[in-house]
C-alpha cells in the first residue's frame, strides 16, 4: 500500500471521527509496535529480548527501561505471540517478580519516550487532564484502578479488533499510556 494513499485514507478517516465522541481514528501505535499486529519477534528486533515473564499474558510479556531508567514498557502478548497491549509508563518500575541482578537486563538503548504519546505524539508526561482533551476530546470512558484515573479513547478505524488507547493520571498528570487491542 502506498503511503500516500494511506495518508489520505487515515486523513479521511480522521476527519469522520466526532470530536466529542471519546474515540479517536489513530491507531495503538506506540515506538514501532502496533497493538494486534505486531509480533513478539519483532519487538524483540526493535528493542532487545528485554526480560520475559511467561506468567502474564496468553502468550507472556515482556519488560524493558532506557538506559537512564526515566520510563519502564511492558509488552504483553497473546494468541501467535502477537501484542495485545503495550504499556508506557514515566519511572522505573521492574516487576515484583524479576530478581535483583537482572534489573539491567530490561534496558533497551532504543527506548525513547521524547518524541512524545498519543494522538500525534503531542503530548508528554506530565500533561494534565485540560491539556489531554484539547488534543484528544473528552474520554469514552473514565475509571479509577489502583489509584489512578484512567480515560479511555476507543479507535474506531481499527480493523474488527476492539481497540484504543488509554491515559493513566496520577494527581491530576499524565503518568502512563496504554495502547491496546483485543484477541478475537
């Protein structure tokens, strides 16, 4: 497919979506991995073998954290060891059941979270609730987990797969993104 044409078509899509709907057009896309498509392989090409844990999802997840250690991404995979979510989050948080001396095993040179999050990589840690829905309109749906609020954006333009990506605020800021897309 030509990325003209698919320019235009994501363009077109875009345009369709409401703004005040709580959905957006754009993909789970984050950092080369997109949710539902990508595979275990390939994130392991992007990023390294990471560590791996094969007791969280389906098919298990894995965990890496830059070089500096400023922000932590799980992976976690399903049916055919393809992505289902990909979680962002500022910080290092290594799981509870990874051993002290593997800590540097998660790092990944290629981890770079300044480009930015979400729709159009506008926005960055940090951000507050106003400053996430001037650029994505108020969420679908709201919830608290762990004493985090969560909004949820689904993706509309995602082929038959539910979809969507997902802000988690932590006093009032952007803390974590989610990029997720379910299994049929």
């Amino acid at each position: 497919m030509s990325p003209v044409f698919l320019f235009f078509a994501v363009f077109l899509q875009v345009s369709n979506v409401p703004p005040d709907s709580g959905k957006t057009c754009l993909a789970p896309y984050w950092g080369g991995i997109l949710a539902g498509y990508s595979t275990d392989r390939e994130v392991r090409q992007l990023y390294g073998d990471g560590v791996y844990f094969d007791s969280i999802g389906d098919c298990g997840s894995r965990f890496y954290t830059n070089p500096s250690k400023t922000v932590t991404m799980e992976v976690v995979l399903t049916n055919d060891c393809i992505v289902e979510e990909v979680e962002v989050r500022q910080g290092f948080h290594p799981p509870h059941q990874l051993a002290e001396g593997d800590q540097d095993k998660m790092v990944s040179d290629f981890l770079d979270h300044s480009h930015g999050l979400g729709n159009f990589y506008e926005l960055m840690f940090g951000k507050t609730f106003t400053e996430v829905e001037e650029t994505n309109g108020p969420p679908q749906h709201v919830d608290v987990d762990d004493g985090e609020t969560r909004w949820i954006y689904e993706s509309v333009c995602h082929c038959e797969l539910s979809s969507g990506i997902a802000y988690r605020f932590k006093n009032g800021l952007v803390v974590a993104v989610e990029f997720w897309a379910e299994s049929n």
